[in-house]
C-alpha cells in the first residue's frame, strides 16, 4: 500500500519536476521568510500543509492580479515576482507538500493529522484548478508561451496531489485488513 502511494502522491512530482530544467534561470527561493519560518515551527503535518496550501493560493491570486495589471502593493512580499514565477513556486510548494505526505506514510507513528492535512490538500487543490484555468485562459489570450506551459504543468501537478488526497481519504476512512 505504501508503495501505491508513493506512486500516486510523488510520482506525478518526479515526473513533471523532470521539467524545472526548462526554466532557464536559477530559482528564486519559491517560499517567503515568514512562509519558511512557519514551515520550521508547525511540524505537525496538518498545520504544514496548511500554510504551504495558503502560500500557493497567495501565488495563484498574486498571479492573476499581475496578469489582469493589478500592481501590486508596496512591500508586498512577492511584490518582485513574475507571473512566471509564482506559478513555478505553486508547482515547487505542491511539489514539497507532497513529498511532507509521502514522508508521513512512510513513518506510521508520525500520521497523526494526516487526514487533516489530505483534507486541506483535496480542497486546496480543487480551488487551484479553477483558479489555474483562468490563468491558462489569461496565458493564451495574452500569447504568453511559457507561461501557458507552467500553467499546463501546474494543472498536471494539481491533478496528480488532487488524486493523490482523494486516494489517501478513500484509505484512511476504509477499515483496516
């Protein structure tokens, strides 16, 4: 069973992560020293998941805004971030928010929370998914190539944690063998 979950919570990740070497800049750190600093303090997995899920609802509206040419504010701590940009740090946060469950299921004395936190990521990434395709609707308007193609990776990111938390729901509420 671990194995299956592996499958589907990280292997989407691996997948889709193969395509970072197309960004062509070094990255940016995708998460803001506040962000970082309440990762660090909340080591319960719920709370994690929590605030990475908040970190990339920020980066999908912050985006968007940018996109539709809302500026944004002075000492906005993504205030010096494309578009592009935060779409590659929502993929890299989903990335990492994957990677905290699949290292939860692998340490069964650690799981508790756990289905908090597959809670937070099924309705954080259903959210996305709307919110990532008017962004892929704003990209083709606007004939932004790159960045309707992280947008494609995003969506097959969300998708994949998406399933990923539907899977590990279904498990958690099914009795034990």
């Amino acid at each position: 069973m671990v194995h299956r979950i592996f499958f589907i919570l990280v292997f989407p990740a691996i997948l889709t992560g193969l395509s970072a070497f197309a960004f062509s800049l070094p990255e940016k750190e995708f998460l803001t020293e506040k962000e970082i600093n309440a990762i660090r303090e909340n080591r319960e997995i719920a709370n994690r998941v929590r605030i990475y899920m908040e970190a990339a609802a920020l980066r999908l509206k912050s985006a968007e805004e940018r996109l539709t040419g809302k500026e944004p504010a002075q000492g906005d701590p993504l205030e010096f971030f494309t578009p592009e940009e935060m779409l590659e740090g929502y993929y890299r946060i989903l990335k990492s928010v994957m990677f905290n469950l699949d290292e939860v299921y692998q340490n069964p004395r650690r799981n508790d929370g756990l289905t908090a936190a597959l809670k937070t990521l099924k309705g954080g990434t259903e959210k996305a998914g709307d919110q990532l395709e008017i962004l892929k609707k704003i990209a083709e308007d606007q004939k932004k190539e790159r960045l309707w193609n992280i947008v494609n990776q995003a969506i097959d990111i969300t998708d994949g944690a998406h399933e990923g938390a539907e899977y590990g729901l279904s498990k958690q509420s099914s009795p034990k063998k």
